[in-house]
C-alpha cells in the first residue's frame, strides 16, 4: 500500500490564496453590513436651481445672515460636490467685488464650489473686460443675480478720492483705477458732507449697479424680470451686507412679493425649481490698459 506524500507546493498556494479571498470577502461584508460589500458612494443631486432674481438674492443674504451670526453650513465644498460640477457648472449669481483680502464673496455669502461667478477689481472698477465677463453667466446660462459688492474702508477709492482731490497721479495702472472711479469721485464733490471716502464708496457702488443695469445687452433681462443687478455696501466691522439699490422682490410664505429692504437682508424666498434654459454667448472686446504714470500719490497701507 503507497503511503501518501507530502502535499504538493501548488495545493498549498491555491488552499491559502481561497482562505485570503474569504477573510477580504469577510472584511467588505463587514464593513457594508451582513451580507453585502461597501460599493462607491454615488454622487449628490446637485443642489436645486434658483430661477427668479428674487430667489437668487434670498438665497444670497440667506448666506450672508449665517456669516454675521457665525451659524454657517460651509455648503458646496466638499468631494462630492467637486465631483459634480467639474464638467458643467450653473451658479445663481454673479458677485464683482474689491480685490480686498477681507471680503471674499465665498465666505462673506457662506458659498461654495459651483454657487457664483466671482470678479474682483480694485474699487469694483469696470471696464471692456470686466463687463464681457458679467455678461457671461446671464447670457450664458440664465443666471438671474448680479451682486456689485463694496465695502467699508476701502484704500483704493480712498487713494482715488486723495489723487483726484490733490491733482496727482497714481503710479503706474493704478491710474486706470483712479480714472474707473473719477465719476464717483465727482459725484461726491457734488455731494459735499462729512466723510467724502465712505461716500465715494457708497456711489462707486450704486454708479456700477446702475450702469450695469442699464447695459444694452442686461437691460432686457432687467426689464423682463429674469436679472437683478444689486449694490450692497460690506461692513468690515461686522460682516453684514447692507444694500444699497437694485434689491428684488422677494416673495414670502402667504404673502404677496415686497420689495427688500436697503440695509436689510433678505427675506428667503419660496421653493427654487430646478432647471434654467441658456441665453446666448457673447465676447467681448479688449479692456484697455493703463496708462503708465510718474509717482504719485501711494495706496494706504494695509488697505485696497
């Protein structure tokens, strides 16, 4: 009678390779639950569209109320989110703010990936350029918003105000910004009163809503209800967004539209619909650059 032999090395191999895919199948089922394996989480539905000028503003102030509060959501900025708007993207508002590092639009409005079109010049001074790319999210895809943001002490219209004021010139392209802001300026000197560079401010930003509001290609989305073109003035003291002009009618559970209120934020609208169909695209033509300068008056330190 042959006695048996070792156990052949090609045995053993397949005899531990089946005991590893039990214990992983082991693992998974673990993991997912009795019985099942953890599949890839699916991505989000995208967050809901925001249609009217209305809604797209009490979504917006809604933003700015959890920054003031220090209540915020943080929404929009996570994996999943980045995921879903890396191939198209349909935000619900439009914000041209100062290039100043203490008003972010995505923070100071509790945004996040996909929610706005964010542009951010010196003073929100406009040009060819800057207006082109306004532009683009109404024609482009419907977006119902425009947001003109200014804020509380800020440098560039102050050395503005200080240049035009002393008859000199500001160094380099910052001439440009000067220029950008001279009919501000102006208007301010009309004006008269205390505290010229707050309100040089305040009418650098109710001058650029109302121009863009205005705009040959804007005005007809304004006229028909499908965009509004708002100018709010940022506390850098307390975060809170006070409006200045432009604020659309927000409507409220039960009640008919009211007109927001300057200096207060809006009231949240009804449920948003999804979907929004697209305007026509547009280019615009070159903005022009500054024309070099002597030195002249500086910015202010610390400010912009």
């Amino acid at each position: 009678m042959d006695r048996a032999g070792p156990p052949r090395r090609s045995a053993l191999l397949a005899g531990g390779l089946a005991l590893a895919a039990g214990a992983l199948s082991g693992c998974a089922a673990t993991a997912g639950g009795p019985g099942r394996t953890r599949a890839r989480p699916e991505p989000a539905a995208p967050n809901p569209q925001t249609d009217t000028p209305a809604e797209a503003y009490a979504r917006l102030m809604a933003g700015n109320r959890r920054w003031v509060d220090g209540t915020l959501r943080h929404p929009d900025r996570d994996p999943t989110r980045r995921e879903l708007v890396a191939q198209s993207q349909t935000p619900y508002g439009v914000v041209l703010a100062c290039i100043d590092s203490r008003v972010p639009p995505e923070l100071v409005f509790d945004t996040g990936l996909g929610d706005l079109y964010v542009l951010r010049t010196g003073g929100q001074a406009v040009g060819p350029v800057v207006t082109g790319s306004v532009e683009y999210g109404p024609m482009t895809s419907a977006t119902p918003l425009v947001m003109v943001l200014g804020h509380q002490r800020c440098g560039a219209v102050q050395a503005a105000y200080e240049a035009a004021r002393d008859g000199k010139r500001l160094p380099g392209n910052l001439e440009a910004i000067a220029r950008a802001l001279r009919p501000a300026y102006e208007q301010t000197v009309r004006q008269g009163g205390p505290d010229p560079v707050d309100r040089m401010i305040r009418n650098q930003i109710t001058l650029t809503a109302d121009d863009l509001r205005a705009n040959r290609d804007l005005a007809p989305l304004v006229e028909k209800g499908a965009l509004a073109v708002v100018g709010g003035y940022y506390s850098l003291d307390t975060g809170r967004v006070e409006v200045l002009t432009g604020a659309p009618t927000v409507a409220t559970p039960g009640r008919t539209g009211t007109p927001g209120t300057p200096g207060t934020p809006g009231t949240p609208g009804p449920t948003v619909t999804p979907g929004r169909t697209s305007g026509p695209g547009r280019t615009s033509g070159p903005e022009p650059a500054g024309t070099a300068a002597p030195s002249g008056t500086p910015l202010p330190t610390g400010a912009s």
